[in-house]
C-alpha cells in the first residue's frame, strides 16, 4: 500500500508557535521566582512525587525514542516493544536502591557526595570524565529532533536543531529546575493528547489491526532477532541493555535531580515506580504505529523517518503541527533537563570550587545559566558534525555503543560508593580511569580485527563492567581508605542510610 504524503499547513505551524509560547512562558515565570542556585538547581527539595516523577520519565526519553523504536519496528518487529520494555525493571531497581539515597546526599549537584566520599580527584575526574557521555547523547537526541522537524515538517536538518536549542535555552535559562519540571508536565498531557491517535489513523489506513499484525513476517514477532541484519539483537543484548538503562536512570545526572528534589524519601522512591508503569502502558501506544508503516509506507529507503513521514503521511490538519509539538517537547524537556544538570556540575563542582570560591550568589546564579548556553553550543556543534559523518547504522544500536564505552566506569563507582564503605577511593579513581581506557581499547582493536566483532554491544559493555570492577576490587584491597578520610567515608554513609523506609 503506498500513500501520499500530506502538505504542512499553516494551522500546524500556529499550533507548534502556540505550543512553544507557553513552554517559553513557564520559564518566564519561574525565572522571577528563582533567587539562589538551590532554587535553579534543586527546586529547594519542594517538588511533589507524582510531577518529578513524570518529569522523570520525560527526561527517560525524547523523539529519539520515536525515531529508533519505531525504525526498529519497521526493520525487526515485536523486539523494539522488548527493549523498551526493559525501562520497567530497570526503573523498579533504580528506585528501590538508590532514590532515598539520592535526596539524603545531594542539594545542588549530583556529584557533590562525591568529594565527601572519595575526594576532589574524582570528584573533578567524574565531572570531565562523566561529561562524554552526557554530550553524545544528547546530540543523538538532538540528531533525532532534527530528522524528525526536517521529514515531517520540511525545514533543513540545521535549521530544526537550531529551532529546538533556541527553545530550550528560552526556558531553562530563566527558569531552571523547577521551570524544567512544570514544563515537563505540561508536556507530558500534550504527548498523551497528540500520540494517541496516530495508532488509530495508521491501523485504519492499514485494514484494521488484526489483518495488519496478520499480514507481518513471521520473524517479526520473535522477542529477540539474533540473525537479522544489517543489525542483530539477540537476547543478549536485551540483557546489556537493561544494565544500560539500570546505570543510566541510577546515576544521570538529570535523573538524579528528580530524586533529590523531591519532598520526602518515600516519595523519591514511588518517582521509580510511577515511571515503570509509565513504561509499561506507553510502549505500544507510543510504537504500534511502527509496525503498521511496514504496510503503509513498504520499501522506505531511510528507516530513520517512518515516525515523521506516518505523522505527515496520515495525521489531518492541526494534528500534525500538535504532534511534532509533542515530538520537540519531548525532546526539549530532555535537553532542558541535561543542560541544567551539567550546568550544576560544572558550576558548583568546578567554577565554585576552583574559579570563584566567594563568588555572591547572585553571580553563580548567572553563572549556572551561562553554563546552560554553552553546553548547548557544544552540543549543537556536535550534532551537525554528527550529521556530517552519520553512516548505516541503526540510531538505537549507536546510542547503545556509547553508553557501552563510558557508562559503567563513570556509573559503578557512583552506584558503590553509595551502598558500601568498602570501596576506597584510590579504588573508585582507578576504575574510573581503567574501565574508560579498556572500552575504548577494545573499540579501537574492533577496527583493526573486524573478524572478532569487538564493536558489538553485548563485547562493549560487558568488557568495561568487568574491567572496572576489577580495578575497583584491586584498588581497594592494595590501598584501602584509612584515618581521617575513613571516618568522613563513615559519617557519610551515616547521613546515605538514614532511617529504614517502611511501607
């Protein structure tokens, strides 16, 4: 079945215009309530449960999950829901064990525990080292944005990046945390409101649901495609990815503001559950359409388009400009949610710390929104260099492969350090270091010995775990903390444990 695409009216670009003049407004109106850095960056610890915790789940994903969910559906079926599906236990775990933890240890910035814990080093080492990662990714969301604007909308792939950065230094440079978070909501009705009638739209124009899940090849109902090429996803990578997305939510640095923002220990911990459940039910409602483009739009040369080009191809008037609305929010909200958390980082862990140790709060106020710019800059270069040198790879299975590299040795230091003592620092420091060298080692090496497929995920990932964890066990059983640092590392788990939370 072959459709036509529909034209862009300019009832959708008021609808879009309409959409970006609140979010734009949010952060007008916090920006005048937010008066210290504690504000911009923590939301004074003020911010209810159920609204960090679907700020949480806003941040959890963007339109780069649109685009890689739903390109995997079109390619290999069922296994897209799977992966997605993953986020459940991983959010469930991450809640459990480390969100009270989170809020009794931080205040400004999620890496501030860390120089109690194990000194400035790495603390300054997690700030450079730990900003790798926080960069690449999000200039795959904003590469995911950008092929989103440019097919459903027609602008240039430039001019849809810059669209989005300009929106989000709008918000999140006036408002900040708190800004972020009541726009992340904002966002989140809209996404529900704008998602849930693509199914239908592309069902319909399929012949209904049960011929069209009929009419799939017969592979494409397998949880798992180990043979499918160009790209493979056998069970173990489902694995990998779980322990991704374990890390990912336990140690972002954006994540872990919602988890200290909130009021209460109990509450941070219900923000995991909240966004299990989220998961759960938004997965098909979210991806579904991706299989019915396997009929609707047969034989698309860029896989990377299905979810813009059905929204194009099957949405009336007014609905498209709502939905790429939704798709920009989502991952505005996302962006938003990162630039404010590196610029805490970078403001509190290393401006204050070695650049302006007096400096009025005032000052580190503008400061931190400074911050918020240049990240974005940064992040802008890197998706147009991305752009430039993007090959044929799946969109998903490139995100993997860089959290596969600098994840584990930036995140299991952090995730240790906050459930045992026993972990030295002299241990945490050469885990970081020699976990980050063996997986880009061992990426190298794929290049020279392409026979030994050392570039696939389920070689990346669990190659960076061992090896940092066997720095860690070798660090702290050769130099163990002793004396004074012992004490500080006691009184701070002290402050981590708190009291038993009891349900």
């Amino acid at each position: 079945m072959e459709m036509t695409m529909g034209s862009v009216s300019v009832l959708d670009y008021v609808v879009i215009g309409a959409f970006f003049a609140l979010i734009i407004g949010i952060g007008v109106y916090y920006g005048r309530k937010t008066k210290s850095m504690a504000q911009y960056f923590g939301a004074g610890k003020q911010i209810p449960w159920w609204l960090s915790g679907v700020s949480f789940y806003m941040l959890s994903f963007s339109a780069m999950a649109f685009v890689m969910h739903s390109e995997l559906a079109y390619k290999y079926g069922i296994v897209s829901f799977v992966l997605s599906w993953m986020a459940v236990p991983a959010a469930i775990l991450s809640g459990l064990l480390f969100a009270r933890r989170w809020r009794r240890i931080a205040d400004t910035s999620p890496l501030e525990y860390i120089e109690t814990r194990y000194g400035i080093g790495m603390r300054q080492g997690l700030v450079w080292l730990g900003l790798p990662t926080r960069l690449l990714d999000n200039s795959l969301r904003l590469f995911a944005i950008g092929t989103v604007v440019s097919a459903g909308l027609g602008f240039s792939f430039s001019e849809a990046i810059f669209f989005c950065i300009l929106i989000v230094w709008g918000y999140t440079f006036m408002g900040g945390l708190k800004a972020t978070i009541v726009a992340d909501f904002v966002q989140f009705i809209l996404l529900m409101v704008g998602v849930i009638a693509l199914p239908f739209f592309a069902f319909k124009v399929a012949g209904g649901l049960g011929a069209t899940l009929q009419a799939l090849p017969p592979e494409f109902w397998k949880a798992t495609r180990p043979d499918a090429t160009p790209m493979a996803y056998p069970a173990v990578y489902l694995l990998c990815y779980f322990g991704m997305l374990f890390l990912n939510y336990s140690t972002s640095w954006s994540l872990a503001q919602r988890y200290y923002s909130t009021k209460d220990d109990k509450g941070a911990v219900k923000i995991g559950l909240l966004v299990a459940a989220l998961y759960l039910v938004g997965t098909p409602l979210f991806y579904l359409p991706g299989l019915a483009a396997h009929e609707i739009l047969p034989g698309l040369a860029n896989t990377k388009e299905v979810y813009p080009l059905l929204c194009r191809t099957l949405l009336p008037v007014g609905m498209l400009g709502l939905l790429i609305a939704v798709l920009l929010s989502a991952t505005i909200s996302t962006l938003a949610g990162e630039f404010n958390a590196m610029s805490a980082v970078l403001t509190n862990d290393f401006y204050k710390r070695f650049i302006g140790k007096d400096t009025p709060e005032k000052r580190l106020l503008l400061i931190g929104r400074l911050g918020t710019v240049g990240i974005g800059a940064i992040i802008l270069c890197l998706t147009l260099l991305m752009r430039k040198l993007q090959g044929a790879n799946d969109l998903f299975d490139t995100m993997a492969k860089v959290f596969s590299l600098f994840l584990p040795p930036v995140a299991i230091p952090m995730l240790l350090g906050m459930l045992t003592p026993r972990v030295s620092a002299t241990g945490a420091k050469l885990g970081l270091v020699v976990g980050i060298a063996s997986g880009v080692t061992t990426f190298v090496l794929g290049g020279y010995f392409p026979e030994y497929n050392l570039r696939v995920v389920w070689v990346l990932l669990p190659t960076t775990i061992t090896v940092t964890l066997l720095a860690i066990l070798i660090g702290s059983l050769v130099k163990p903390d002793r004396g004074e640092r012992r004490e500080r590392v006691l009184q701070f788990f002290k402050k981590a444990n708190g009291e038993v939370l009891k349900f």
